[in-house]
C-alpha cells in the first residue's frame, strides 16, 4: 500500500533557503537536499519546486532552493555544501525550449518566471544542463530530473528546435533518475530511501512509482504488464513507431498499473507505473503548507516577475482535465482523472490569503487545469475505460460532475468577508459546461469579470476531431448563451478564444474557413498560437509521422512558410498591433502574441536552435546545423 504524504508539520522557515547566509541563520551545516529550478523562487504551490521544497520540508528534511544559477559556474551550487541526499532538477513550469522561442523559433525578448520579465536566465535544455552543473559540483551524488521538461522527454521523443529524434533525456543528462507526473510521493520516496539506506547510492531509487531509469530486462522480467515500446533506433528508422510509441505511454499513464520498457542503443530505459494520485485528504495539507505566496526577497531590487503577479491571489481547486486534447501535456503530466480538494480546504486558504500584505479583496481563480471541473470524476474503475477523452465526441456518462455545488462554492466564497470579488480566469470547458445551463448562466452573470477564456481553438470538423476538441455546434450555442445571459445581467462581457493555426490535419482552406467564420462574427483576433511540436504528446506524433493515431496520411504545414501563411490568414502582420493603424509601432513583448514571425516578406527556411546549452555562442551556424529545417523527412 502506497504510503501517505501527510507528515506532523515541521517548523519551516518563512522562506526556504536560497543562500549560505539563510542557512546559517538556520543552523544548517548542510542542506539533506538542494532543488535547482529555471524560474525564479515565487513561494506558492503553482510552482512545483516550492511546493516539492515545502512537502519535504514538512517531513524534516532540510531543503535548499537554487534558482536559474549561473550554468557556467558550480559555485552557486558548491557554498551551500554538498547535499547529504540528492539534489532534484526542473527546468520550470515551462519547457526550456518553449521558454526561449517562438512557434518559428525565434528568440522570445521575455520570460514571464523572472525578475523584470527579462529573457536569458535560464539555459536552453535546462535539465540537461543543470545535472550537468550539479554533477561538476557534488560528483557522484544522485540527481533527480522531472517537472514538464523532463517527464515528456522520459523516452524517445521529436525535438521541433532540431527537426530529429532525440534520445530519452535521461541518457542526454546522465541523471540517476527521472520523475514523470506530479511528483509528490516520488520525491518523498527518494528521500526516504536514500536516507534509511546503509550506503546511500542510486541504486535504491530504482522501482520508484512515477519514475524512469537506466536498467536492464531483468528489472522488468517478472513484471505481468509490460509495455515493450519501439526502440529508439526503430522510432529513426519509421517515422510511425513514434505514434506507437505515444499511444503507449499514453495508455500507461491513463490505466495506471503497467511498466514499460525502451531499448536505446545497448541500454533500456524502465518506466515504472505512475505514482498512485492524491486523495483530498492529502492535497487540503499539501496546500495548507505554509507558502508565502510571495517572491524570495532576494528578487527585492530586481523587478516584478510577471508570473507571480498573476498567480499570486489564485487558488487551486483540482488536478487533472478529462478533455484529452491530443495536442496538451496536462493529461500525460497530471492524468485525466480528475483530483480535487475538499470545500474546506479551499475556504481556509481564502482565510490564510486574507493575511497577505497584498491582498486588496479579489481572488483572480479559484479552479485548475479547467475551472468547472472541481469534484468530478469518473465513476468506472481506472483501467477500465478504453476512451482518449471523458468528453469527446460527447460527454461520458461515466464521467460526473456536479456545477451546482461548484457553483456554491464559488458563491460561498465571495460571501466571505474580507473577499470582494471571485473571478473564473482559469477558462472553462464549455461542451460540461451546457449539461447544467442554468448554473452555467449563473457563473457568467456572477463570476466573470469582463472576460472569459475559452478554448475552441479551431471550428473545422476535421480539425477539431484531430484535436480532441467539441464540434463547433457546441461551442456556437455556448457562444449564444454567453451574449444573453451577460445582457440580461446588464454587462459588457466578451469571450476570448483561444485559436490555433497550422495544426496537424490542418489545411489553408481550413484556416479561410475559420477566417470566414471569425470574420461573420466581427472578432479580429489578437492572438493565434501557430502549433508547436511540443514532446510527449500525440500531436507531435501526428505533426513528425504525417498521419493521424490510426495511420491515415494528414496534410501537415512543416516548413516554416507553410506554418507562416496558415497563421497570416488569421493575423496578416504577426506581433503588430491591429488597433496602431499601418504606420502604428510594435505592441510591447509583454502583449504580443507568443507567435510573432518572421519580418513580413522575409520566406523564413532556417533552423535557428539558439545558443548552446553552454552559452558559448550566440551566431547561428550553419555547420553545426546540418540539414535545413525545410527538407522533408524520408521514412520507411
């Protein structure tokens, strides 16, 4: 039986250290383990550093933080002393890649986790680099690799910024171990084991729930559910064992008992089954852990980190989406099953935020990866269900939820005193939505403030179908209902969509046909996302194999003029601001779309993957580049 995380608090500090100076304070001699992250320190359980740091803390451990150090240089590493268990590494709430460039990789000019919004403090494969930091640092101590970096990266995966195959990051890092998913218990696990071993080493961190490492057959050969993935020479060789692969993993995580097994050169990556999730015992204490909800003081002189001011007064109410979208890392990272916390937690963390030197009355959120998703869940037992979505094509019967009592949550929470607004930011699944209009209609006249975020992303059958998403019937009487209601309650709300070009399956007549549609309705979109391959998912499978899951051949825009003229059919003059006129100057990087191209009239065919991981240089070289990111790739 899988152990609790729940522990008799121990006293924390306001703060977990960052420096020698802190841990002196502390008494500390040496911390029992150091977390590397490539965001700044923001004490609040959106980021999963700090909250891993306050889990492991609570259970004793001494916990430093080390947050986007100098990737040239161990010192900030070596003054904190040589952790006595491990030290864990994150790339952040963002993948590195992601971080740094743009759907036709340019480089982005900002970064949302760091002091002044400034790009450049992190590096780019920050796990890769960062084991690589802590191994010149503190040699042969283990190191932990997860958050979204790395968990999508456990096996053989496509790497858009490279146009290749990639080998399973944990052979690129020379971490000892990786940890996929929420990585509460895992990181506990470790912990413990390595703190009750007579020889602390790696070697005890194998067979871990929610892990992947370096073994052999042997590790998996008495194991009845085994999942043998292609191997990464096979995924080279034919480009449709990556879908095979995709929809393997895929199915591991959503059934939650089998191991899986992939040979890379003359080694085998183990996966083992997911970590067992949290109940709502264990998540009302992971969030009632004493966050400061605050930046680390040492960012005082430094600027505001964006990230923080707009998590700072939210609250998370679940884990988990049941949409399934074919192309988001929420359901292969947290699960489709659906995770919440009890009413009372919640309102105890509204009390404790009322504490805040900040805090002015509004709460920005109260929901999770959808808002209108707190205390569903699915009634079969898990492993039973052989859908890829609760909620496409339509609505599983077995999937339940109740909005009438999120409803009342939401409206307990503004009665409170001290809480003068509650909003929904967090964007709402809108096909679960319409199974109770009545509550629905409510939550528009009462709890949107403005505006409300919604994710159609396209309204092509073949596309939506391609993404997992809702026909567009649905979304169109959603769309009816929103105007009525907000004119019955006197309000001048607007939806805000979320769209996407260049999609896999996505054709330029699609995207005239989504023009054509957006154009009937008087919207001139701001801001499209034009797709990016991003690892793990089966989007990215469809986008490098050309096919969709079942094998049929999918138009796919892969070079970055067909990716270009698809996203111009939506946003003709990409990162300028429509409402400046044709001489008007270039919105700010703060409100441009994440996708701003190439200069209009420039045919952009070059792959740029930026700097070296290293730093050591910043020109685009074709050399070391290889071959253009435009050719197409032969399979077999």
């Amino acid at each position: 039986m899988t152990k609790s995380i729940i522990a008799k608090r121990q006293p924390q500090p306001q703060f977990l250290p960052m420096t020698r100076k802190e841990m002196d304070k502390l008494g500390w001699e040496r911390p029992d383990i150091i977390l590397v992250s490539g965001d700044s320190y923001i004490d609040h359980p959106s980021f999963g550093i700090p909250l891993l740091g306050r889990v492991l803390s609570a259970h004793g451990f001494k916990v430093a933080i080390v947050c986007q150090p100098d990737w040239n240089d161990p010192k900030a590493l070596e003054e904190l002393g040589r952790p006595r268990l491990y030290a864990g590494v994150s790339a952040g709430a963002l993948d590195s890649m992601v971080a740094h460039y743009t759907s036709f990789r340019k480089k982005r000019s900002d970064d949302a986790y760091t002091p002044g919004g400034k790009a450049g403090a992190r590096p780019n494969r920050a796990c890769i680099i960062y084991t690589n930091l802590i191994k010149k640092a503190f040699k042969g101590l283990p190191v932990i690799i997860g958050g979204i970096e790395a968990s999508l990266r456990r096996i053989s995966h496509y790497d858009f910024w490279t146009d290749k195959i990639r080998k399973p990051i944990l052979m690129d890092s020379k971490a000892d171990l990786l940890v996929y998913g929420m990585g509460e218990r895992a990181m506990l696990d470790a912990a413990l084991r390595l703190s009750e071993a007579e020889e602390p080493s790696a070697a005890v961190l194998k067979e871990i729930p929610g892990t992947a490492f370096m073994g052999s057959p042997e590790d998996v050969a008495s194991e009845p559910e085994l999942i043998e993935l292609p191997s990464h020479q096979e995924i080279v060789d034919e480009s449709n064992q990556l879908m095979t692969a995709t929809l393997a993993l895929e199915e591991q995580v959503h059934f939650g008992d089998s191991w899986a097994i992939q040979p890379v050169d003359n080694r085998h990556v183990i996966i083992t089954p997911p970590s067992q999730y949290l109940s709502t015992e264990e998540l009302d204490w992971l969030y009632s852990l004493p966050y400061a909800r605050l930046p680390h003081p040492i960012y005082k002189d430094k600027g505001r980190i964006p990230a923080a001011d707009m998590i700072e007064f939210s609250i998370t109410s679940h884990r988990g989406c049941g949409g399934g979208c074919s192309f988001c890392s929420i359901a292969m990272h947290q699960g489709r099953h659906i995770r919440s916390r009890s009413r009372k937690s919640i309102m105890d963390e509204l009390k404790r935020m009322q504490e805040h030197p900040d805090f002015r009355g509004s709460v920005s959120d109260i929901g999770g990866p959808s808002a209108n998703m707190w205390n569903a869940n699915c009634t079969l037992e898990r492993g039973k269900c052989k859908r890829k979505s609760c909620l496409v094509p339509k609505v599983c019967p077995n999937f339940k939820y109740d909005q009438k009592a999120n409803l009342k949550l939401l409206r307990d929470a503004q009665k409170m005193d001290g809480i003068k607004h509650v909003r929904v930011a967090s964007g709402v699944r809108y096909d679960l939505g319409q199974k109770d209009k009545t509550s629905l209609k409510d939550i528009f006249k009462e709890f949107v403030g403005g505006q409300l975020k919604v994710a159609p992303e396209h309204i092509a059958p073949s596309v939506l179908k391609h993404m997992r998403k809702p026909d567009l019937p649905i979304f169109e009487s959603f769309l009816e209902m929103f105007a009525a209601e907000s004119k019955k309650a006197g309000k001048e709300q607007y939806v805000i969509p979320y769209l996407m070009s260049a999609f896999p399956g996505c054709t330029d007549n699609d995207m005239r046909h989504l023009a054509s549609w957006l154009a009937a309705r008087g919207w001139k979109p701001r801001q499209v996302q034009c797709f990016i391959p991003t690892p793990g998912t089966v989007a990215t499978a469809m986008f490098y194999c050309e096919t969709d899951p079942a094998g049929n051949k999918i138009y796919v825009a892969k070079t970055d003029a067909q990716r270009l003229k698809q996203h111009r059919i939506l946003i003709p003059d990409p990162g300028r601001d429509p409402r400046a006129g044709k001489q008007g100057k270039k919105r700010p990087p703060s409100e441009r779309a994440q996708d701003s191209s190439p200069k209009k009239g420039k045919k952009s065919t070059k792959r740029y993957d930026g700097p070296k991981a290293s730093g050591e240089s910043k020109k685009f070289n074709r050399k070391d580049d290889g071959k253009r990111f435009t050719k197409k790739k032969k399979t077999k």
